[in-house]
C-alpha cells in the first residue's frame, strides 16, 4: 500500500495540499516527489497546506523542516499553511518550533504571502 | 476496564497504534488539543520501538483516580533497553539522526510520565493523560 | 447539665457576646473588625453566638443548616480559620470566667462542666471548620473558573486584527488555557497580528516569559504573528535581569503604539480627515 500526496502546479508555484493522515513512507515519497517537481518545473515557491491534518509528531516536523530546507538549497520558497491550533501546541510541547518556517492562515493567505516574498 | 493493543511490528503498525490511542482519547472525551497531545506521544513511543527495538506492543487502557478519568498508554518492548535514560531524556538527544525530541516530548505531552529499563531486557514506558 | 449550660448562655447571651467581642477586638491582626460595619459585626457575633446555643439545643438538622448559612456567610466576610478558631476558644473562657463570677461552678461540678465543655467543643470545632473549608474550597474554585473564563478571550479589533488582554497571575495550568484561546481565537476570527497584552499581569518572571514566547511560537505556527504590548518599565527590568530573550519578539510598551505596528504590518494606518 503506497500513497502519494499531490502536488499541483500554479503559475510559478506549487500547492500541495496534505489530505490524510502521513504514515512514514507516504512522507518520505511526498519528500523525493516534491524535489523531482521543484527541478522539472523550476518553480520558485511551494505551498504546503496542512489544514486537515490533526497531529504532527517529531519525525513528521523533521521531513517537513528538511522538504523546507532542500527546496531552499534548490531556489524556491515554501510557506506551511493551515496548521491547526492543537497541532501548533503539540509541536511547541515536543520542542519543536520550526523556527524559520514561513506560515499563513490559509491556502490564499499562504500564497498571497509567497507572492509578496517572491517579489520583494 | 478498557484495554486495547497494538503489537509494533511494521511501520504501519505506528499508524494503527496511534488511530487506536486517538479513537480511545476521543471515547473517554478529550478535546481536540488534548486527543492531538496523546495521538503525537503515541506515535513517539510507536515509532522508537519500530526504530530501536525488532518489536514491542501499545496498550491503551482508561483509568480511574477518585473522580478523575484518564487515559494511560503503555510502550514494551524487549529491545536493547536504554543505557542513559537520562540522556535519552534530553532535548536533541538522539542516536539515529532524529530531532531527539520524542522521549522528553511525550514527557511534556503527558501528565505522568515513567521509564523503566533494564539494558539487554527491553523498555517500559508508562505515560498518562488527566481528563479535566 | 448541658441544657443547663445552654439556658444558662440563652439567659446571658448578650452580656458573654459583648465581653467575647471586646475580647475578639483585641486580637487586631484579623481585618473583619476593622473594615465591617458595625452592625454587620453585631449580627456576625450574634449569629455566632447562636450558632453555639444551637449545637447544644437543637436537633443535629437544624444545626447543620444554621452552620452551613454561617459558614458561607464568614468565608464571604473574609475570616481566616485562625480567627474562627480563636472566636471559639475565646467562646469558651468567657463563658467559663462569667460562670465563675456568677459561683455556678464550684468543686462538685467543675469536673462535669469541662467534660461537657470538651464534648461540646471538640466537636462543634471539628464541624466549624470543615463547613468552613468546604465553603472555602467551593469559593476558591468558582473564583478560578470566573478567573478562567474572565481572561482568556481573544477580541478582534480589527479586520485581521485582534487583541487578547491578560488580567491576573499566570499559572501553568492558565498558560495552557490562554494559549488554546489565543491560537482557536486567531483561527476563528482569522487574525493576522494579534496583540498580547500584560498590563494587568503583576509579574513577569521566567516562568511566564517561557509561557509567552511558546504562546507567541504556537501563533506564528497557525500563521498569525503575536505582538506583546504593555510592558511596565519594572517588567522590562525584570526581563532584561533574568536574561530572558524576547528579541524574536516585537514588543511596545503602550497598545496605541501596538496597534499603530500591528496596523503597519497589515499595510493599513489610521490617518486623519480633513474637514470638508
Ligand atoms: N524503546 C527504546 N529502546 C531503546 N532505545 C530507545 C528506545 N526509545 C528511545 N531510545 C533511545 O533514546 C534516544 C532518544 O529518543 P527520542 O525519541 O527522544 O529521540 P529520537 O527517536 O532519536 O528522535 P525523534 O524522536 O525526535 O525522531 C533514541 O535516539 C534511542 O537511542
Ligand atoms: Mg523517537
């Protein structure tokens, strides 16, 4: 059983909305797909929409901290969006605070930002 | 007495611990801050058993204090134990590349929180949440 | 002998409360007769005095009501159980001294009068002060809940803008509640900034700065950016001598330069209009 997570293409950028539950594997191939697309369609910023999710445990923040940082090496800008308070408080609780991480209320408010960062 | 397990074996046996650990938090009536609170510890634990350990079991069981309700997560496994377990218990401590935030996390996660280790036998953790 | 006791108290009722309150005067530590009236106080002593004939008198029912009203009405008043204790042994030696003065005690009885006395008082003790903490504790827990409630709402000021003002100590257990208001309310009113504001916290030491700056982390995690205003100038010496970092933090000291900032970052001021 695989999933793959879709990644869709707008204009310069990529959305990606997280619609289930991430297992490991799923996280680790959205990780290599997302990379592979970043390099296909040279796009400059990426959106990663979390809204359904309802936990992120350590090794999950830990793709998500490393998809930032390697998209950062290959020239694109990524805003996490959509994630919900109970999540913000676990994350906080185990220590995490990903700490560079651009965030926005909401799919348009995530790109609405990255248009902004784009340009500036 | 409820008691619920999920043997670790696979890595897809940290999803279904942690389904187990979220259905069980939502039975015994958490709210949501609280359910993500014990689904994210659940997983910690699952997941250092999967990496550390070739096996080990989740059980999840409601408990009663007085008039308090609570939920209690069990991780056993008969691993390699942990040698410092105060170290383990540090922030950013880690032996596999990780962010070392799993063990102290799910101490902060939970309300009481107890390790018992023999090195060469295996680990228990004991973890509860208090329903308020 | 003990309904003996009781007419004998029901008969100088008046006299033994009046030397009982100039006795309870004296003890000038507690505030109840420094700040209540004084028929406030006049009827609290009677009541007392009551209720301490009622112990003797009347059936365990009644007596228990009587307490109970008693109860609430004190722990209202402010008495602290020092001072219900002492109310009570100061109870019992004017009753002994007027009795005395009066030559009803004399060798045959004193030993029965202070077996009664001690049936009496241990007991009556005993019941005072446990109606009293359960009043207590019912107090202290509603006080927490209107403490709860009163506190942690998030206010939107404006369009995007919010603003949650925090009144009171900050424990862990109200750190947790702050932070998951603050962060549904950022959600539900769809914040953009939101303006923390501690005027009315009395004390910032590095427990709270801890619970703020993961407060304003969790809100910068849902896309929202956290601003402190109301930063005392003590609190800013406080900070700075514990070395705590809030340098991730925009911080001001008054909300109107709060919302001037907050209104910048949404690309928006209040400007003035011209008249027509
Ligand atoms: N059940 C276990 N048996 C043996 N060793 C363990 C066990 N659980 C944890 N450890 C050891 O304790 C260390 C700390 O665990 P912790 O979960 O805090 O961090 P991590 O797993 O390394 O990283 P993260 O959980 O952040 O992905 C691990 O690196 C491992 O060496
Ligand atoms: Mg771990």
């Amino acid at each position: 059983m695989k999933m793959r997570i879709p990644i869709l293409k707008l204009k310069d950028c990529l959305i990606v909305s997280i619609q289930w539950e991430l297992d490991d594997q799923t996280a680790i191939s959205f990780q290599e797909d997302l990379l592979e697309k970043l390099h296909t369609t040279s796009a400059r910023g990426v959106v990663i929409d979390l809204t359904p999710i309802d936990f992120i445990d350590s090794f999950i923040a830990k793709v998500l901290g490393d998809v930032i940082n390697m998209s950062g090496l290959m020239g694109a800008k990524v805003v996490i969006t959509g994630i919900q308070p109970a999540v913000a408080i676990t994350l906080i609780e185990l220590g995490i605070r990903l700490e560079n991480v651009s965030t926005a209320l909401d799919l348009e408010n995530g790109l609405e930002k990255l248009e902004r960062e784009l340009e500036g | 007495m409820n008691i619920d397990s999920v043997d670790i074996v696979t890595e897809w046996d940290i999803v279904a611990a942690r389904q187990l650990g979220r259905n069980e938090a939502k039975k015994v009536g958490f709210g949501t801050v609280d359910q993500a609170r014990i689904t994210t510890a659940i997983s910690e634990l699952a997941r250092n058993i999967y990496l550390y350990t070739g096996k080990g079991n989740i059980a999840i069981k409601e408990v009663t204090e007085g008039n308090l309700k609570g939920l209690l997560v069990i991780a056993s496994d008969e691993g390699p134990g942990i040698a410092d377990v105060r170290r383990a218990l540090e922030d950013g401590f880690t032996t596999s590349g990780g962010l070392g935030a799993g063990l102290p996390g799910v101490k902060r996660l939970m309300d009481d929180f107890k390790i018992e280790t023999v090195v060469g036998e295996g680990t228990k953790i004991s973890a509860t949440k208090w329903l308020r | 002998m003990n309904k003996q006791i009781a007419g004998y108290i029901n008969e100088h009722l008046d006299e033994i409360l009046e030397r009982w309150t100039i006795k309870m005067e004296d003890e000038k530590d507690d505030r109840f007769f420094q700040i209540m009236s004084e028929k406030v106080i006049d009827n609290t002593v009677r009541e007392f005095g009551e209720l301490v004939v009622f112990s003797l008198t009347e059936s365990e029912e009644v007596y228990r009501v009587k307490l109970n009203d008693f109860s609430v009405k004190i722990v209202r008043y402010g008495w602290s159980v020092t001072f219900v204790l002492k109310a009570l042994t100061n109870f019992t030696h004017v009753l002994y001294d007027k009795m005395n003065e009066d030559g009803y005690l004399n060798e045959q009885n004193i030993i029965s009068y202070t077996e009664i006395m001690t049936n009496w008082i241990t007991p009556l003790t005993h019941s005072i002060v446990e109606a009293y903490s359960n009043v207590w504790d019912r107090t202290v827990h509603l006080q927490k809940m209107a403490l709860q409630e009163l506190s942690a709402s998030l206010i939107p000021m404006f369009d995007k803008i919010s603003v949650m003002p925090l009144v009171g100590t900050i424990d862990t257990e109200r750190a947790k509640l702050i932070m998951e208001n603050l962060l549904h309310g950022v959600v539900k009113h769809r914040a953009e900034v939101v303006l923390l504001d501690i005027t009315g916290v009395p004390v910032v030491d590095t427990m709270v700065a801890h619970h703020i700056i993961q407060a304003a982390d969790a809100v910068r995690l849902v896309g929202a950016k956290c601003m402190l205003v109301g930063i005392r100038p003590e609190i800013a010496q406080t900070i700075v001598a514990l070395g705590i970092n809030l340098n991730d933090f925009t911080t001001t000291s008054t909300m109107q330069r709060g919302v001037e900032k907050a209104l910048a970052l949404t690309n928006r001021a209040i400007v003035e209009v011209k008249d027509k």
